[in-house]
C-alpha cells in the first residue's frame, strides 16, 4: 500500500473513532458485525475473484448503513468497535490488493461518509498530519 493511501486509512480512522457523541451504539444484530471478524466468502472468490467477494462482503456489512447515494456515502447511524474496524478491515485487503477500485472506492465513501456524518450532527472536523510543517489536511 503506498503512501498516500496509508494516509486516507490513518484519516478515516481518526474520523471513526472521533464520532459525534450524539450517535447511539451500534446493535449487537447490526450487520456491521461482521467487520469484527472479516473474511472472504470462498464460494463468491470461486464465482466472482477475491476482489469481487471482498466488495460484496463490504456491501453486506454494511447493508444497516444503506441505501448510499449517488456519491457513495452511507449514512452512519450508530457508532463502536465493528464500525471501528472498518480501516484495519481496508488497509488488510488494500495490502493485498492495492490498486483495486472496489477497495481504493470503498475507502473514499467511507470517509466522505464519516465527514457527513459530522456535518449532520454539526460537527466540524479536521485532522492534522503534518505537524512537524504546521500544515493540515481537511
């Protein structure tokens, strides 16, 4: 994974586990759940390659956070570890497979989605990575 998307998985980590404190905790049947322990379907790698079964797993997982709209985003609509788990469940499959759109898609809805989030709750975020320079990414 190269740098510049080890970055966006640092940011919508931080982004995930600063969530406004007005989003309820996520179910125990929530579907999301499923981040916590995530892996490839065999029978989807054999029908549709590895890629395809990792997209599908993501879209079932996070089926509670549907329907997204024409830009990807979900709505977020509870907060905790499973959805906490979504950057390590990203950068594990983003090693692996580095150039995938799926993926490398997945990663930018995810953090647009958590920066609407925000945006919906009244929240303004920001993040800073480069501190040593005093400069800032939003």
């Amino acid at each position: 994974m190269d740098l510049a998307t080890k970055t966006q998985v640092h940011l919508l980590r931080h982004f995930l586990s600063a969530l406004p404190e007005s989003l309820p905790p996520l179910s125990d049947g929530s579907s999301l759940n499923q981040l916590l322990f995530f892996s490839s379907d065999q029978e989807w790698v054999l029908e549709i390659g590895e890629e395809g079964a990792i997209n599908r797993g993501l879209e079932i997982a996070l089926q509670d956070f549907g329907p997204r709209n024409e830009d990807g985003i979900f709505k977020i609509i509870g907060k905790g570890a499973a959805l906490a788990a979504l950057p390590d469940v990203l950068a594990h499959w983003l090693d692996k497979y580095p150039q995938s759109f799926y993926l490398q898609k997945w990663l930018q809805d995810a953090k647009s989605s958590a920066v609407e989030c925000f945006s919906a709750h009244g929240e303004f975020v920001s993040f800073c990575f480069h501190k040593k320079f005093n400069k800032c990414s939003y």
